[in-house]
C-alpha cells in the first residue's frame, strides 16, 4: 500500500508545472481556465506577496492525468493577458537560478525548477 501511495506522489510531481511571468492581473481562477484548454486541472496557484499583496508573477499547476501535462508542454509558447508565461516541469533536482534577460529586464527559466530552487532565486532578488 505503501509503495502505491509513493507512486501516485511521484506521478503527481510530474504532472505540475511552474508558471512563470504571469501578468499581474491573473489570478488562479484565471490561470486554470486558461491551462484546462489542455486538460484537467486539478490544482492551480499564483502566489501573492504577504506584505504588499501583489502577485509574485509565478505560480504552478497540476494536471489530473498525463495527456494535460503533455499537451501543456508541448505548446511553444503561451500567452496570458498580452503576457508569454514560461512554462517549466518541476522537480527533478536540476537546473535552478535562470537566467537574466537584458532586452526584457526579466528573470527566466530555462532548466527545470522545484519550490527549492524559486526560493532561492527570489531570496537573491
């Protein structure tokens, strides 16, 4: 029963995705009816300043089942509000950091990215 829980964990995992660059206007509302064009969501986020209350512009989301994540990330590009979001896979240990864009003044991501590697990039900031 154990090994199945770990499992159905690990599966999970690898059906959210970090959202990045979302515009300051979107909410997790907006960001699920958004990637539910893909499939189903089953968990969506952007998360907000404690202080200030503004929008971080990152989130992530969940997909109920492979074929949502798959077709999420096989898209090139994604637009929200007038804005191209980076969309990444979480986890997986690698990459982290990002890089600095000098044309858009913005902080993308082109390895994959986990909750460790987000907190650490936006302590630097």
């Amino acid at each position: 029963m154990a090994a199945s829980s770990a499992a159905q964990a690990v599966n999970r995992a690898v059906q959210k995705l970090f959202i990045g660059n979302i515009p300051w206007t979107v909410g997790r509302r907006e960001l699920r009816e958004y990637f539910s064009q893909y499939g189903h969501v089953t968990f969506a986020n952007v998360l907000f300043d404690k202080v200030s209350g503004m929008s971080k512009g990152y989130g992530f989301i969940q997909y109920s089942n492979r074929e949502g994540y798959s077709n999420a990330t096989g898209k090139d590009s994604h637009f929200l509000e007038g804005g191209q979001l980076i969309v990444e896979q979480t986890g997986g240990g690698g990459g982290g950091g990002g890089q600095f864009d000098r044309a858009s003044g913005r902080r993308g991501f082109t390895n994959k990215v986990d909750q460790f590697d987000l907190q650490n990039v936006m302590n630097k900031s």
